[in-house]
C-alpha cells in the first residue's frame, strides 16, 4: 500500500512538516495552487530575546498567481535572514556544522521563484540532515483536475495512492466517503507529544523553523521529529 501525503511547499517549516513526510512513501509538494497571504509559503518564525520572530521572504500580496509562479524579489533579502540565524543561532551548539550549507543557500545562490527555493530546503533538509528516504514529487508532474477535494482526489489517484495522511487543518474540507469510495485510507496526523529539547530564548516552543532544532541538537534532530514514538527513549548523550 503506497503511503502518500500531499502539501503546498513552506519557507524552512516547522518539525510538523517533516513528520507528515516520513509517514508515507511519495510526498508531493502541491505548489500549482493559489498562493495565499500571510501564510507559511514565504516566512517562518525563529526564537529570538524577544519571542518568537518572523523571517519573511518580500514576495508581495498578489493572490491571482500560482505558488509555482511567485518569483522572487531581487532585494537582500537573502542576506537579511542569513544575518538574523547569526545573530540568534551563532552560538547553538551546531551552528558551524550547517554554517556552509547556510551560506550557500542564502549568500551563495540565486533564487528565481519561491517554489523552487523552499523545495530545495525541504529536501536537503529531510534527506541530508534527517536522513529520511520518502520519494519527493512535484503535483504538476501529474496534471490532476478539479477543484479542491476533487482535484485532491484525481491526484492521489493517479499517483497510485492506498492511504493518505493529512494535517490535522484540513477536516474542515475532507470528507472521509471519498476516501472510503475510491478505496484509500485516510489518516488524520497527530502533532501532539514533541518531547522538548535545549532551545534559546525561554520559554520553549514548539511552533518555529526546523532550524531551531537542528541548529541546537544537530544529529540528533530526528528523534525529535519522530524517533521518540519508535523507541520510547531519549537519546543517549
């Protein structure tokens, strides 16, 4: 039965994201969507002296285009956030292990659109730092119609789909019958239970940028994510 989940692509998400995506085998990234304002697909929040803190990516508030088509503004904006993770994270325990990888990503490269930038950061991040192994795909690849729970359902259907995990938010559109009619499983996930880890800035939180973890438990970041429901125990240190 192929596991399968399916989400619009976020700027440096949260541990959530992450976790829905080692669930299932094919995770597709659905960018060929509306792009929303004030949303998770340009910005993300980091822990800093004062609470919790916006990193946000200036790509405007038009609403008429396709994540797919938000492109990026030739601003500093790269260089802005590059600075704010020095300023708040310098002194993390692993820090100057992703330091190279932050360069590149945000002082070595140039950007053209959204959807490609927080594609690459998702994947590097699950593959090369998680060490996770689900398939990544793009929802254009498969040209699904409709609107919605339709479309939802085309997509799953044609990427061969035998069970579905989605976040918690999306009860308020799914209905279960169409799941239960075209013979795939749905399963709703839990984000609840995230053991605390050592984190700046008091008091802890769970609701920032994966950063935030790997920044200060570096390898063992994914017991954090998942790892403490499949062994009952905290890592050794």
């Amino acid at each position: 039965m192929k596991r399968v989940a399916t989400i619009q692509s976020s700027y440096i998400p949260w541990k959530g994201y992450f976790d829905i995506i080692h669930d299932v085998d094919l995770f597709i990234f659905l960018d060929d969507v509306q792009y929303t304002r004030n949303d998770w697909r340009n910005r993300n929040r980091v822990k800093s002296p004062d609470g919790p803190r916006w990193l946000t990516i200036p790509v405007g508030g038009k609403t008429d285009r396709l994540i797919c088509e938000v492109r990026l503004p030739e601003s500093d904006w790269a260089q802005d956030h590059y600075r704010v993770l020095c300023q708040y994270y310098g002194k993390a325990p692993f820090f100057e292990k992703y330091r190279p990888w932050l360069e590149e990503v945000y002082l070595g490269r140039t950007w053209t659109y959204l959807s490609e930038l927080n594609q690459h950061l998702v994947t590097t991040i699950f593959k090369d730092f998680l060490g996770g192994t689900t398939e990544f795909r793009d929802s254009r690849e498969f040209a699904s119609h409709g609107w919605k729970l339709e479309r939802l359902m085309d997509l799953l259907d044609k990427a061969g789909a035998g069970l579905y995990v989605s976040g918690p938010s999306a009860r308020d559109y799914i209905d279960p019958a169409a799941f239960k009619q075209a013979g795939i499983e749905l399963v709703f996930k839990d984000y609840s239970g995230y053991p605390d880890y050592s984190q700046p800035y008091p008091p802890f939180s769970h609701q920032v940028t994966i950063l935030d973890l790997l920044l200060n438990v570096g390898p063992e970041s994914p017991y954090y994510v998942w790892g403490w429901r499949e062994t009952g125990s905290r890592p050794a240190h």
